[in-house]
C-alpha cells in the first residue's frame, strides 16, 4: 500500500465544511473541519484505488496579496 501526502483546502459554506483535493481533484463536505477532511480523505483513497495518478513534484503553497478596487 503506497503512502502520498497531498494538500487539503477548507472552507465553509453556510452550514457545511468543504474540503478540496487540488492534486486529485476530489472534493467533500462535513459539518466539522474534522469530518469534512476525514470524508475528503476517504473520497481520494478510493479516487486513487480506481484512477491512480501519475507521480508529480511537490507543490508549493503559499499566499498572495492583491489589491483591486
């Protein structure tokens, strides 16, 4: 069984904690932080069981800062 860290996005939206997989592409939800990353989680292994992905770099995240009118 292979082991691959990947980056989780959380955001909330009205009620629901979403959480998105940029890497894989997956996304899920959950009332907590903590059931929304535990049901992203879940989404990408089985992701990754039917389409695995091809071995990539390390991404890089970071923050920018913007200003617009």
């Amino acid at each position: 069984m292979k082991t691959k860290s990947f980056t989780a996005i959380l955001y909330k939206e009205d009620d629901m904690y979403i959480a998105e997989c940029p890497e894989v592409g997956t996304v899920d939800q959950g009332k907590t932080i903590e059931e929304a990353l535990a049901n992203l989680k879940e989404a990408t292994k089985l992701y990754l069981e039917e389409c695995p992905i091809p071995e990539t770099t390390p991404r890089l995240v970071t923050s920018i800062e913007v200003s617009y009118a």
